[in-house]
C-alpha cells in the first residue's frame, strides 16, 4: 500500500484573474508523518515526490459552502490504492467564503475551475508522463455532483428564481476527458429539462441518503430517467443515512447540533459506512 504525498498548489484563472487552490495527494515513497490543517489531522508526507507508475486522476469537487478537506479520508484512501487526488477549493463557494453560492455565476465557474485543475495536473511537469491514458473520474458531493454532471456532458437550465422566471441553458464546459463519474447525494434540479443529460454517456456510481432531506431522492431519479441509457448506472441508497453521510467525520470537539454536517440520524455509524462507501468506490473505479 502507498504512503500518501501531499502538495498544495494555485491553478490560475486568467479570464478572473484569480488563484484556486487545489490540494493534491499521491502516491509516494516517503513516509508520512502527522499534519495539522485547523482541526482535521492528516498522515502524510508533505511535498514529497511521485512514487513512479502509471495512475489515474480522480477529482474531488466538494459540496457548496465545504471544504476539500471534508473528503480527506476517501482521498487518503484512494492514493492508498494507486490513483493521484486533486481536490480544488471552488471560488466563493467553500467554507471561508460562499459569496456566490446560489448563483449562475456559481453554476458556470465551478465545471470551468474543475476543467482548468484537470488541464494542470495532466501538463504539470511532475504529474503529466505517470497519468495513465489519461484516464480522468470525477468524485462530486452535493453541488459537487452538479460539477461532475455539467463536466461530464449535462446542459443544467436555470431555475425561476436564478433567471426572472424563465430557464435558459447555462454556458459550462464540457471535458470528453472524462471516463466516469461518482455521485454522492448528487444536487441535479438544474437538469430536469428534456434531453439535459442526453449527452453523458460515461459510467456513473449514485450513492444517495435514505434520509436526506437536502437533495432527497427524487434529484437522483433526474439522471437515472434523464440518461439515454439508464443501465451505465449504478444506484445505491445507504439506508438510515443523510445528506453529510458522504463526509469524512468530524473530530469530536467539531461535533454540534448546530452544525448539520456533524450530526448523523440516531443508529448510524458514519465511520463504519464510510469503510463500505470507500471499497464501493474503489470497486467501481477499477
């Protein structure tokens, strides 16, 4: 099993003139040691270099007003098991600023930024020559799961109350990169219009709460009724889980009732789900 590597690194927007930051971990043959970001503890060795090989790009787009560090334990997890993780930190919509949220601007910036991290990674000096085949998979939380879905093909429309009540397509860039696409509690009203996501045609993995009621189930019947062929879809609901059963848990002084990403539904064990969701992944993935 690897150890992990870790790198903080900016990918320039020149259209904004703007920096977004994107944590990337990866395989390495140096050892890890422990590192403190706030709260959240990571094992890992810090700028150490690429343990040579061939792997794939998975990209983690985090949920709207959240952190990449939300998913540290899945991303963790999958260098452990041989893919490189680069996990962008979307412009206005994160943890420290959500200025943005709940916007078109939003909607349009998040697939462009994720295109743009893709771009990198793959023309990066120390990252480009160990990507196999290209081979690119997106991992999207939430409004995450709207990147993905845009990325991948999708033509989101606005909602009435993002366009003076009447739906017009918006712009987003697709990447044909794309080989397959994980959905966790995938946010997808932006494309419930008629042939929205006929142009998707990767393999997709939707893992959805039986108890979520953020993006409850009938955002992922959207995909599974909007896609032209239905059967490259894997669905699962995890029973008694809710919308944050996606997210790595919290440290226990982190843990608060006023914090809903914390709190799970009585008798579920997040961790434990978590140890399922990681081999879940991974199987569809390989």
């Amino acid at each position: 099993m690897n150890f992990v590597g870790y790198q903080k690194v900016d990918v320039v927007d020149e259209d904004l003139n703007i920096n977004i930051p994107v944590i990337i971990m990866y395989p390495t043959d140096m050892e890890e040691s422990e590192c403190y970001f706030g709260p959240f503890m990571l094992n890992i060795a810090k700028n150490s270099p690429l343990k040579s090989g061939g792997y794939s790009l998975v990209i983690i787009s985090h949920g709207s007003c959240a952190t990449g560090l939300g998913y540290r334990n899945l991303a963790k997890y999958l260098v452990q098991h041989g893919y490189i993780v680069a996990i962008p930190t979307y412009y206005k919509d994160n943890k420290d600023d959500s200025s943005i949220c709940n916007t078109v601007e939003n909607l349009t910036y998040r697939p462009k930024h994720t295109k743009l991290v893709i771009d990198w990674v793959l023309m990066n000096n120390s990252f480009k020559n160990s990507i196999k085949n290209q081979d690119v998979f997106i991992i999207g939380h939430s409004m995450g799961g709207y990147t993905a879905l845009a990325l991948a093909g999708g033509k989101p429309f606005t909602l009435p109350h993002e366009s003076m009540m009447i739906p017009h397509e918006i712009d987003v860039t697709h990447d044909q990169r794309i080989n397959k696409i994980v959905l966790l509690a995938p946010a997808t009203v932006w494309f419930a219009q008629p042939t929205a996501l006929y142009n998707i045609i990767c393999q997709m993995l939707i893992l959805t709460g039986e108890k979520d009621i953020w993006t409850p189930a009938y955002q992922a019947k959207i995909i599974i009724d909007g896609v032209l062929d239905a059967k490259k879809i894997k669905h699962i609901t995890v029973a008694n889980a809710n919308h944050f059963a996606f997210v790595t848990p919290f440290p226990s002084e982190l843990i608060d009732i006023n914090r809903p990403a914390t709190q799970d539904p009585s008798g579920f064990d997040r961790l434990a789900y978590q140890n399922i969701m990681h081999q879940d992944i991974l199987e569809f993935l390989s």
